[in-house]
C-alpha cells in the first residue's frame, strides 16, 4: 500500500461576491485517484472528478478557508491540502466626481471609481434636493469587468441649486454599494 499524497497548489480564481473558484493539482500515487472532497471552513461542501469546483452561494465581503482531499478508487483519502483563505469580492466605491458639472448643461461627467475591478450590472446615479429626488438615471454596464466607469449625465432638466447626488453600483451577482456626495 502506497502513502496517499494530499492534492497541492490550491489557487482560487473567478472571486466574486457570491462565488469562487477553485484549482488545484492532483496528487501523483500508485493508486488511481477518481475524485477530490472539497471543505470550505472545516465542512465538506462538494465533491469532484475535476481539477476544479465552482462554490456558489457565498456571501459578499467574507473571508471562507478552503481545502481539498483526494479519493483513490478504494475509497482511501488524502489528508487535505494546505488551506487557503479567499475573501468574497464585494463592490466598494472609492470615490465620485464630477470634473465638469454644470447644473443645466446636457453634457456633463460623472467618474465613479471602485476599490477594486469587479463584473457590473448597473450604475444608478439620483439628484436630490433635500429629500426629493429631482432626477435620476440607470445605467447599464452589462456584466462589465470595470473599476472606473466614466459616463456623461443629462442634467438639463436641473436648475441651479445645491444638490446631493447618490450613487449606486450593483455588481453581476446583484450585490449593491452606494456613496452620497454634494
């Protein structure tokens, strides 16, 4: 009987806020491995024949520890490899400017910068002046991958006045994130 070594080289990629996937190379041992057991903190969440698993359902901005174990063909496992942490990505804004604003124009730029690249549904850009919404636009970004999006407002219908602007981003997994700004 040969000693079952533990699956290495476990790497997460695809983070997003409500999934994760994971690769890893397979052990090399004189009995056939057919499958990995795969455990995201300490309880077994899936098993495989890949050398990949896709674990959905996750939480945004939450660190999971992952690892994963071989099967042989008589049922033996591996001790599991070494874990690894990954934190769920979780849409943030950085920061919202508007270079060139000028309330009444038709042509003026809002730039929304996030903390990091993330795939976007939507941004969501409301004028309010005091507690009432003077106007608003949706914007669709198509699951792009962005970490600065730029676009140009049509603020003809404001008049002259203070306003408080909120901004919204919703990532492709439906997770939100917004920043007020006068």
């Amino acid at each position: 009987v040969s000693e079952l070594v533990a699956p290495v080289s476990l790497t997460a990629s695809g983070i997003s806020s409500k999934s994760v996937l994971l690769n890893w190379v397979s052990p090399f041992t004189q009995n056939p491995i057919i499958g990995f057991k795969l455990f995201r903190n300490d309880v077994e969440i899936g098993e495989t024949n890949e050398l990949y698993y896709l674990d959905t359902g996750l939480t945004a901005d939450t660190e999971y520890v992952y690892t994963v174990c071989a099967v042989d063909a008589e049922g033996n496992t591996t001790d599991k490899a070494i874990p690894l942490t990954v934190k769920t990505a979780a849409p943030v804004i950085r920061s919202v400017a508007f270079p060139s604003v000028v309330i009444g124009g038709d042509r003026n730029e809002i730039v929304t910068e996030l903390e990091q690249k993330m795939l976007l549904s939507e941004m969501n850009v409301a004028f309010y002046s005091g507690d009432t919404l003077k106007y608003s636009e949706k914007i669709p970004l198509q699951d792009a991958s962005l970490s600065t999006v730029a676009h140009h407002l049509d603020l003809s219908k404001l008049t002259d006045g203070e306003y408080t602007v909120l901004v919204t981003v919703t990532d492709a997994d439906g997770v939100s994130a917004e920043k007020k700004t006068t």
